[in-house]
C-alpha cells in the first residue's frame, strides 16, 4: 500500500517568503517617507516657532521618528 501524502506548508515556501520580503520593503518605504515629511516640516520652522513650542533643532531626529512610528509601528 502507498500513500500520498500533501503538505501545504504555504507559509513557509519561498513564494511566502519573497511575499513577506516585499512587504518589508513596503513597510521600510513608508517609514522612511514619513519620517522625511516630518523632518522636512520641523526645518521649515524658524527658531523662534520652535522656542514657542519648547523644542530645539536636536530634537528634529526624535520627532520624526516617532512620526515614522504612528504611520507604520515598528
């Protein structure tokens, strides 16, 4: 007696694999184009919008970040 047997180990092919891969790279661009709309906007603002708002220029990196975060988490 023989036997068949089928295994559908869909997610864990290399189809699944690749798909999964793109989607990180999706993801990364998204970040990355989030962060850079929120840098770019925290540059346009002169020092004395900043000081009304109690932030410095060496803040611009963590803000953007944390923009980059709401739009895609981590």
């Amino acid at each position: 007696m023989t036997y068949a047997h089928t295994s559908t180990l869909e997610g864990f092919g290399l189809r699944a694999r690749f798909r999964d891969f793109v989607a990180a790279i999706k993801i990364a661009r998204a970040r990355r184009a989030a962060f850079d709309r929120a840098y770019s906007e925290l540059q346009t603002m002169d020092d004395r919008e900043l000081r009304d708002l109690g932030l410095s220029r060496s803040d611009f990196v963590y803000l953007a970040e944390a923009e980059a975060n709401k739009v895609v988490p981590h």
